[in-house]
C-alpha cells in the first residue's frame, strides 16, 4: 500500500529526490563520515512531511512508541541494529532492564513495549520490564489486544544499581521520556542508562534539536546542491509565555507573522499557490499536545478561553512557558482519502522501517498526532534504503530512500543535540 501524493506541485520534489538519487555515493560516504564523529541515539523516530515542493522533518522522537505499528518482515533489520546499538553502550551486555512509561492503561504503548523487548530478545539479550508506577508491587501481568501479555515488575534500587528480584541488569533502557523529570531512583545509577537522562523532556528543546538540524540541513544542502529549505523548515522561539493570563502574545504574534511573510516569500519563489501556515507547540514534549495552526498573527491574540487552556498545558500537567514557531509543512500524501505524513524508525544509525500515521478527521495543515490516528505499518514494502535508478525518482524505492535520507539528517542533529545536553 503506497500513499498517494495528491498534488501536481511534484516538480521541486521530484528535482529534490533526482538530487538525492544523483549523489546517493556521495550521501553514503557522507554519513559513515558524520557516524565516526558522532554517536547515534540508541533508537530514533522521525516525522517527515511531504507536499509536493518540500521534504522536510517536523519532529524528531528520542524515545519512540510505536515499534508495534512496523512490519514485522523487517524484524531480521531491527534485530541486526540492535546488536550493533547494544555493542556501542555495552559490547559485553546481556541483561537490559526496559523502563516503559507509566500508561498501563494504554494498552496499545503496550504493545510497543512488548514488540521492543521481542527485538532485543531476539539480540541475545534477556530482557524484563521494569515500572516505575509506586502501586506495582509485585509482578503484573497485563493482557493486550493481540492476545498476548506482558509482565511488568516493580524496580528497586540497591546501592548505585537499579534491579528486580533474581535480576541484577546491565544497562537500563529508557523508554519513558521524563516529561515529569528524573525521578531519584533514576539518578546516578553505576549501570549505562539509554538513552541518557538529558534526552529528557525535562531537559531537552525543539528549539535545540532543530537549530543542531538547520547545521546538518546546510551541510547536506552543499553536499547535493539544493536550496536548504527543501528539507529544513523554518523555526524561532518564544521563551516567556504564559496562555491562561495571556502572557507574551505580543510577542508570539510578532514571531508568527514575521515568519508568515518569509514563507510568502519562499512559497512566491517556488511558485507555490498554497497558503503559508506555522505550527505553534510547546517547545518541550510530545503526545500530540499543546499544538495550534496559524495562518495569521491575529490568531494568536484572539484565543478563547479554551484553546488557551488547551494550550497551557502538555504530558504530566506541566505548564508551557516556552513554544516554538515552526514553519507548517503540508502532507499532500493520502491512504483511502485519509491525510498521512510518514514516521521514519532506526535504531543505531540505522533505518529500520516506517509507516504512515493517517488520520480521516484532520486536514493537510493540522497536527495528525492526536486522538482518531491510525497507522498503515505495510506502507514500507521496502527498508529505506534501497533506491532503484532504473526507476522514477518518486517510484516507492526511490521515494522511500528520500524518506530515509531526511530521516537520517534528523538522527544526526539529535546526536549532535544529545553531545550538548551532556552534562
């Protein structure tokens, strides 16, 4: 099942995906280069959006939740990168402990969290799930929708190691993203933790992650001879905001509408007839909250009561005090006439597989990360990696390689990004 591109504007795409098949060499070469100077994240999802006249990335998950939504033919990739992310934290490691997140009741994240532990079993690794939630007391064994469980035990702390009863670990793996921040048990552990605390929403920014990517996108664009805005959205930020007491709309407003005109600007270049549109969403966190379209600055001062509300918050109640401005990339990509942007899986450096988030009740300019999603996991009948030059550059290899090739620029900016959290 290959989506749709639903747009004529293919032609600066297509040039774009010319480029990428023309210097594949080249990129390869590139990439084996930045992965001796850097260090992958353990594992990594990307959001891609593609409309037609640009490629580009509009967010980049260091603690990603949807294993189970991969086709499972790509279980031998997922296996071969986990070993290689396994050797670079431990080469000698044969016990992980995977911390999920506290959404018991979420019995689909579930599900990702037993597809992940299936992965790293299959790695040669023995694996047990950990919680963190305070009423887990004693082994649990929860019930899924795919008619298999998972069990997850309560972690104490002895010394500077975390362990269960008869299992003494030799890494942790985080796949809780610390929205609420470190908890004490977490802190200075003897063991490797992965990824590393500072990877935590707590800690980490948007803003951060996208001004490491606008570093990448530039040398990437000299490597291929592009325009940098083809696969690099624009972005500012605005660090003194308050919604509920209308604090810094001023300010938000002016940085909306400043970045409204250099889209015009780049739209009128291109040739593009669309309308220019920013996301506005909280500078830490995910799940899909605190996010808003615009199309225009007076949006932003004219909120009511409810949308600043829902505005004000994101993942564990945390107030929003500082947002991001990102320039809006359209998806024009479509399944059964449902708007779908590709999510891109790796593990190490390593693309391992996507699929496509689709959602019928949302529009081509909204946020598809939100309540009525579903996921198309055979969209990639392929690894990303595998481009035909016998083919048209939009052909589903080719398309799909340009998919990977975005996707990767993004793993390299969070592993430039994580070198500057560390402590």
């Amino acid at each position: 099942m290959v989506p749709h591109l639903t747009t004529a504007l293919t032609g600066p795409l297509l040039a774009l995906e010319q480029h990428i098949l023309d210097a594949q060499p080249g990129i390869e070469h590139w990439f084996r280069t930045k992965w001796q100077e850097h260090t992958a994240p353990f594992y990594t999802s990307v959001d891609l959006r593609n409309s037609g006249f640009k490629l580009a990335p509009i967010d980049t998950n260091l603690f990603p939740g949807g294993f189970n939504n991969l086709n499972r033919d790509f279980m031998p990739l997922c296996v071969q990168a986990a070993m290689t992310a396994v050797e670079q934290v431990c080469p000698v490691a044969q016990r992980f402990l995977l911390i999920p997140e506290n959404h018991t009741r979420n019995t689909y994240y579930l599900q990702n969290v037993a597809a992940l532990t299936a992965i790293l079993r299959h790695a040669g690794l023995q694996v047990r799930i950990g919680s963190l939630l305070p009423e887990i007391t004693e082994p649990t064994t929860l019930s899924l929708p795919d008619g298999t469980s998972l069990t997850l035990e309560p972690v104490r702390r002895e010394g500077d190691r975390l362990k269960l009863d008869g299992f003494d670990p030799c890494a942790i793996l985080l796949n809780n993203d610390l929205s609420a921040g470190i908890p004490d048990i977490l802190k200075n552990l003897k063991q490797p933790v992965i990824p590393p605390l500072a990877a935590g929403w707590h800690a980490r920014r948007k803003s951060g992650h996208f001004s490491a990517y606008n570093e990448v996108a530039e040398e990437f664009a000299k490597l291929v001879h592009i325009d940098p805005w083809l696969i690099n959205p624009f972005f500012s930020t605005c660090g003194k905001i308050n919604f509920r007491e209308r604090q810094g709309e001023e300010c938000l407003a002016t940085y909306v509408d400043e970045m409204l005109q250099d889209i015009r600007e780049k739209y009128r270049q291109y040739g593009v007839n669309e309308e220019p549109f920013v996301i506005v969403k909280a500078d830490a966190g995910t799940y899909g909250m605190g996010i808003m379209t615009v199309k225009d600055a007076a949006e932003v001062r004219d909120l009511n009561r409810k949308q600043r509300n829902k505005m004000a918050v994101v993942k564990e109640g945390l107030a929003v005090s500082e947002v991001i401005i990102q320039e809006g990339v359209y998806t024009f990509e479509s399944i059964h006439d449902a708007v779908a942007e590709p999510v891109v899986y790796m593990i190490d450096h390593f693309v391992v597989g996507g699929f496509y988030r689709v959602h019928t009740e949302r529009g081509k300019d909204e946020n598809l990360n939100a309540p009525g999603m579903r996921f198309e996991p055979l969209a990639f009948k392929t690894a990303c990696t595998l481009p035909d030059p016998c083919c048209m550059p939009d052909a589903e290899p080719n398309r799909f390689y340009a998919y990977g090739v975005v996707a990767r620029l993004a793993l390299l900016a969070a592993a430039i990004e994580l070198e500057r959290l560390a402590p």
